[in-house]
C-alpha cells in the first residue's frame, strides 16, 4: 500500500514556475512507477507526466513537453514535478499517482492504481 500527498501547489503569473512534490508512504517506493495527472475544472482528467521505477525514463504529454520535468528520488520516496513557462491552460487540480510496475523501465499513461489528494495550481494571464 502506498499514500500520496501533494504540496507545492499555488498561484503564478503565465511564464513562470512552479515546482511539485508527492510524497509517498508504505509499500516499497521503488517497485512503483509513477506519474501526474490533472484536472481542471468541468475537464476532463488528463495526463501529464509519467516516471519509470528508477526514474531511467519519462514521458510526457504533448501539452506539457519541453516545459515540464518529472523526477524521483527513491531515497526520499519522492516524485516531483517541475513545472516551467506556465500557461493559464494549465491551471488545475494536479494529482501525484503510482503503480506496481515489473519493468524496470515502463512508462504509463493510464492504469494507475494510486492517487493522491491532488494540488492546486493556478496560473494567471
């Protein structure tokens, strides 16, 4: 079992940043691959970013490429969002989610058995 908080959240100003962090509890942190979704709203939930186990490999969604950068840091059950040249579009509820994952090296861009609470980020024009 796994819990997920997210904090970092707030108000910012288009084209600037904002950084996220998920910290996780239980479970062995590094069997899980992990990801971020959001939601603004009346949308629908979509997904952001996606970190493999050990943190080898990412992806993106085309909205947030080449602006935003998940990492993690095992040691610190840790997976981060860093969020740079923000958009009003990407105002949302922004949620830190994980699954088991065999692969050393899989991404996912659904099936995410964890969610956390989720944070909100507001970016203003």
């Amino acid at each position: 079992q796994v819990q997920l908080v997210e904090s970092g959240g707030g108000l910012v100003q288009a084209g600037g940043s904002l950084r996220l962090s998920c910290a996780a509890s239980r479970g062995i942190f590094s069997n899980y691959a992990m990801g971020w979704f959001r939601q603004a709203p009346g949308k629908e939930r979509e997904f952001v970013a996606a970190i493999s186990r050990s943190g080898g490999r990412t992806y993106y969604a085309d909205s947030v490429k080449g602006r935003f950068t998940v990492s993690r840091d095992n040691a610190k059950n840790s997976v981060y969002l860093e969020m740079n040249i923000l958009k009003p579009e990407d105002t949302a509820v922004y949620y830190c989610v994980g699954r088991r994952s065999i692969g050393e090296n899989d991404v996912y861009q659904f099936n995410y058995d964890y969610w956390g609470q989720g944070t909100q980020v507001t970016v203003s024009s």
